[in-house]
C-alpha cells in the first residue's frame, strides 16, 4: 500500500575508479549509518545497494532527511577522508515491499529521487521538497563536504536527535574530551546542529515531480 515517504538516493563519488576493497569499506560505512539512523527512528530502516555503487535509503513517516545525509556522508568519512556519496532527497508516495528490499519499490518518489541524483552538477546533496529545503541542502552539503576522518567520527554520534554527552563520545573513540570539541568545532557542528532543529521544526513542501535542487 503506497504511503508517504522519504527516499534517500546515493552513488560513491569516484566509485568507478575505486577497487573492490573500497567499494566494500564504503557499503559498510553506509550501512552502518543506517542502523545508526534505524535507532534514531526505533524502527528498522530499509537500505539497499544499487548496482557497484548505488544505493537508496527510505524513512517512514517522512522526514526533511538532512540529519540522515549527513549521518550517511559521517559513515563513509569516518573509514576514509576521500569517501564520500551524493545523495538525493525527495519525499513523496511509496510503496516499500515486504522484506525491505528497495529493488523491487514502487512510487513516484524512488522514481523522482533517482532524477534528482542524475541531474546534480558540483553539488553532492540535493533536495526536491521546495526550494528552501534545496537551499539548506546545498548549504549543509558545503559545510560538511571537507570533513576530516577525526571531525567525521566525533559529528556521527552528535547527529542524533538526542546527542550523547561529549565525554561518552570521547570515551567512544579513545581520546579526550578537547580532542572531540575540537573537531565538532572544526566540522561546524554547531552551526549544523541548529540548522538541522530549525528545518525539522518545519513541515515539509509536497512533492513535485520532477524537481531538481
């Protein structure tokens, strides 16, 4: 039965000229993202890899998803500085099948998600629920887009909607409680942590086929 939904569409950037080890150290840094984001929603989130280097993530009920990229962008950072994904967000109707593989998912929303990933140029986020969500979109994209591994691993817990204390990341990661302000510093944490509240404080814009960011 069809139902509103936020689909979530990736590639791996420069996944054609990675080797299979990479491509594998990348999947696993999505994945897991998505448990990650699973727990965030206590329900289990359907992920499934399109292809060598694709992949779609669906949230139901719908969400703006801008705290879900950044926690999947999080995931591959923290292997390695040079992963990293674009990823188009849409929220429209949907039907996820039983078993939650998204190969066989249905609705004009995986459909205009797939469009909105196609047409990104210099960008790596993309958004299609109106033009103000584009907007932080591209913002949050610029901001988190030369993320370290360290600022990566220090953000990935803190992007949840009830962050833990710095000093239980810092137990976490084995260093110190500086080293973790620092690199949430350094990511602009801050910054997107505020924005991120302000957004989902927003309801969503209908979907319009065929939009692009």
């Amino acid at each position: 039965m069809s139902q509103k939904v936020t689909v979530l569409s990736g590639d791996i950037v420069a996944g054609a000229k990675m080797s299979d080890s990479d491509i594998t150290e990348c999947f696993d840094g999505l994945a897991q993202a998505a448990q990650m984001i699973g727990r965030w929603q206590e329900a289990p989130v359907a992920f499934t890899r399109l292809g060598r280097t694709g992949w779609q993530l669906v949230l139901s009920p719908a969400r703006p998803a801008l705290r879900e990229a950044l926690a999947l962008r999080a995931g591959l950072r923290a292997r390695a500085r040079q992963f990293d994904t674009a990823i188009a967000i849409v929220s429209g109707p949907g039907e996820i099948p039983a078993g939650g593989d998204l190969t066989r998912a249905e609705g004009l929303a995986f459909l205009t998600s797939l469009g909105i990933l196609d047409s990104l140029k210099g960008a790596r986020f993309g958004h299609g629920d109106g033009s103000e969500l584009a907007a932080v979109a591209r913002l949050v994209d610029h901001v988190s887009a030369r993320w370290t591994a360290a600022q990566a691993k220090a953000v990935l817990p803190m992007l949840a909607p009830l962050p833990p204390t710095h000093s239980t990341v810092a137990d976490s990661l084995g260093i110190t409680r500086q080293a973790v302000r620092q690199a949430l510093m350094g990511a602009g944490y801050p910054a997107l942590s505020d924005a991120l509240d302000e957004v989902e404080g927003a309801p969503l814009m209908p979907l319009r086929a065929g939009a692009v960011a």
